[in-house]
C-alpha cells in the first residue's frame, strides 16, 4: 500500500501503518559485508525511520540459519514485510535498486 506522494521527490510514500522487517546475512566483517551493513542503515533511516525492525545474520557464527531463507550468496538482504518477501543479493550500494527491492520505489516503467 503506498501513501501520498512526496511533491519534492515525486516518489510515493509508504503508507505510516506499514512496517519493514529485514534480515542481512553477512559473512563476518568482509568489505561487502560493511558496505552492506552500511548502506542499508542510511537507507533505511532516510526511508523508513522508526518504521523498520533490522536483524543481522553473521553466517560465519550461525551458519545453519542461511537454511531458513534459502540463502546462497552474501550479503543477502531478506524483506519478510512487508509481503511479498524479497531478496537482494549485493553490497547494496544501488540505492534505486534497493527502494525498487525494498517496494519504496516501483520499477522504472511500471505506472505508479
């Protein structure tokens, strides 16, 4: 469900209600790992303040936990809410590709 449109951006806003919950799966403390650390964070506090719950799953202490969501590569973001759940594989520097992944942002060429 999305809410009003933000008129300086023109990207439509989450409706208030909503709430993200997300699951990184990082490998210790490997440079894709902190970037990814890292940018969900300042995306998330830009995007969703105080709207958002962010769990992070080191593989290298709970490796068995990558077998709940299928997890194959890392960093590897999971959306469980908002449904549907999504997953976005990467350092997560694509800010587009992570609003899009996120479903803060629709797809370019998808009508709003």
């Amino acid at each position: 469900m999305t809410g009003p449109r933000n008129a300086d951006t023109g990207v439509g806003v989450p409706a208030r209600t909503e709430y993200w919950e997300l699951r990184l799966y990082v490998t210790g403390r490997s440079p894709n790992s902190i970037r990814a650390i890292e940018n969900l964070q300042l995306t998330c506090e830009q995007y969703l303040a105080g709207r958002y719950h962010l769990e992070i799953v080191d593989l290298l202490e709970n490796p068995r936990l990558a077998a709940d969501d299928q997890i194959l590569a890392v960093p590897t973001l999971v959306k469980k809410l908002p449904p549907p759940i999504r997953k976005i594989v990467g350092d997560l520097s694509d800010t587009e590709r992570l609003l899009v992944g996120l479903q803060l942002r629709p797809r370019k060429g998808e009508p709003t």
